[in-house]
C-alpha cells in the first residue's frame, strides 16, 4: 500500500514538473512573460512581407523584443511591438524589417538614434522595409529580359570584333601602317641628325634676337611711353575733332546755324532761283539787243 502512495507521488510529482516544464518552454517560444517590465510601440509599414507574430525584434542586432501583433490600415500595416522597458528609444530612432537569416526569417531592427528627447510611445512610428533574398530576386527577374539582350549585343559585338581582328588583309594592312610609320620615324630622326647643328644655330640666333629686342625695349622705354602717350592725346583730340564735326553737321541738319538755314531755307532756294530766272532772261535780252541795233538805253532825265 505504502509502494503504490509513493509511485502515485512521483507520478504526480513528475506531471506537475512537467506541466511546469511545458508552461515554460510555451511562454519562452510565444515570448510571453507574467512580468509588467514590458512596453509597446506602434510602427507603420508599407509590407511587412513574411513578417509573423513573435518575430525577433532588436536593438542594434541585440534582442529585446518581439512582435506582438499586426493591423491593417488603408495601405498600411501597423505593427505592435512588444520591448523590454530598459531599452532607451530615441525619437530620431529607424525602424527597418529585416532578414534574419538564409531560410527567409524576418525580425524588425530598430537603431535607437541619438536625440536627446526620448520616443513618445503613444504615436505611430513610421518603419522601412529592407529588401531580402526574395525581393532581389523579383528585381532580377523584372530585369531579366535586358541582360540577356545585353548578353546577346555582347556576343554579337565580341563576333565582329574577333572578325574583325583575325581579317588576314586587314592585319597586312596594319602591319603595312606600322612599317610606314617606323620608316618616316627613322628618316625623321635621321634628318635631326644631319640639321642638328642649323637647328642649334636656330635656336641661339631666336635667343640672341629676343635678347636685342629685350634690350631695345628696355633702352626705349621712356620713349615708347611717351610715344604711347602722344599717340593716346592725338587720338583723343581726333575723338574730339570728330565729336564737334558730327555736332556741326547736326546744326546745319536742323537749321542752327547759318549755313543749314541757307541749305535747308525753302524761301531763300525759291528766291535764289526767280532771281538766277530773271537774270537768266535779262542777260537774253541784252544778248538780242547787242546782236541787232546796238544796245538801247530809253531815259528821261530832268536835271532842273
């Protein structure tokens, strides 16, 4: 009897280690703690791709959390974030959805931020999604089409230059250049050679000639100045000769002075001309008189 109690007692002893056992391992996988030392935090992500309930969350790759639920709003999905009270968030704090490992995991990193003022809790926070294994496959894939264009252009153009150089009459044809230009470099050089000595006698009569005109410069240049100067006064006068002659040729155009006036006078031309007429038609007359009886003068003078 006594056998059978004590058997009973470590059955039930071992249940209850167990049931202990299997509280434990459940609240550690879901991350469920009976403690308050914990605090939330809403974050908004335009995707959450992949990312599930109990996810990791950390703090400078440091786990200090984890996901605790999700909502969706409009375009938006709001997370819930479940941290542990002693990790200081900054306002300036990045919220980014990550990959945690190979296998596709996800986990929400956050880099707390360096701003003196600390998160207000009661707002939604505005997160980013990094892209994963899966994501840059997509952008391959979208771009797939254009690199094996891109390939094919390689392939071709690689073609035509390898046609190109394996052209037996084209590598003559270079080789011919090649020789030529070998050649004229030898005769090039061979004529330096053979000038050498004019071409150095060239050289020192271009220095001995700046020399001198260096020297005459410097003998002459007082008077160069002062030739400058002079030619600097003639033109000046000449602007000034040309000014007033342009301001007298605008007097005479609006009648200013008397030359314009005698130019540009209606009545005075009209005048001039009925006078040159009538004496035109006087020196007629007298013409005809001295041709025929002689010049009459017909006269009545009373001297008393």
């Amino acid at each position: 009897m006594k056998d059978q109690r004590k058997t009973e007692l470590k059955v039930g002893i071992a249940v209850i280690v167990g049931l202990i056992l299997f509280i434990w391992i459940l609240t550690w996988a879901k991350n469920f703690s009976l403690s308050t030392t914990e605090k939330s935090i809403l974050v908004s992500f335009k995707n959450v791709s992949g990312l599930e309930i109990g996810d990791e969350v950390s703090i400078n790759g440091v786990k200090k959390g984890f996901v605790d639920d999700f909502k969706i709003e409009g375009d938006n999905v709001i997370v819930k974030l479940s941290l542990e009270n002693d990790t200081p968030i900054k306002e300036d704090a990045v919220f980014r959805i990550a990959m945690l490992d190979l296998m596709g995991g996800k986990k929400v990193e956050i880099y707390p931020g360096i701003s003196p003022q600390n998160i207000d809790y009661s707002k939604v926070q505005t997160g980013s999604f990094t892209a994963d294994i899966a994501s840059v496959m997509a952008m391959v894939g979208g771009v797939q089409d254009d690199i094996n264009s891109s390939i094919k252009d390689m392939k071709i153009t690689l073609t035509a230059l390898n046609n190109y150089l394996t052209d037996k009459q084209l590598n003559q044809n270079i080789k011919s250049s090649v020789d030529n230009l070998s050649e004229a470099a030898k005769k090039l050089n061979s004529m330096m050679d053979e000038n050498r000595e004019n071409l150095k006698k060239l050289i020192g009569n271009s220095v001995e000639l700046s020399e001198e005109a260096k020297l005459i410069l410097n003998q002459n240049k007082d008077e160069i100045g002062k030739t400058f100067k002079e030619m600097k006064i003639l033109l000046e006068r000449t602007n000034s000769l040309v000014t007033k002659a342009n301001d007298f040729a605008d007097e005479i155009k609006n009648k200013n002075n008397t030359l314009g006036k005698l130019l540009y006078d209606d009545e005075l031309y009209s005048s001039l001309t009925k006078s040159i007429t009538q004496l035109n038609e006087l020196t007629i007359l007298i013409l005809e008189q001295l041709k025929g009886d002689g010049f009459k003068v017909d006269a009545d003078v009373d001297l008393f």
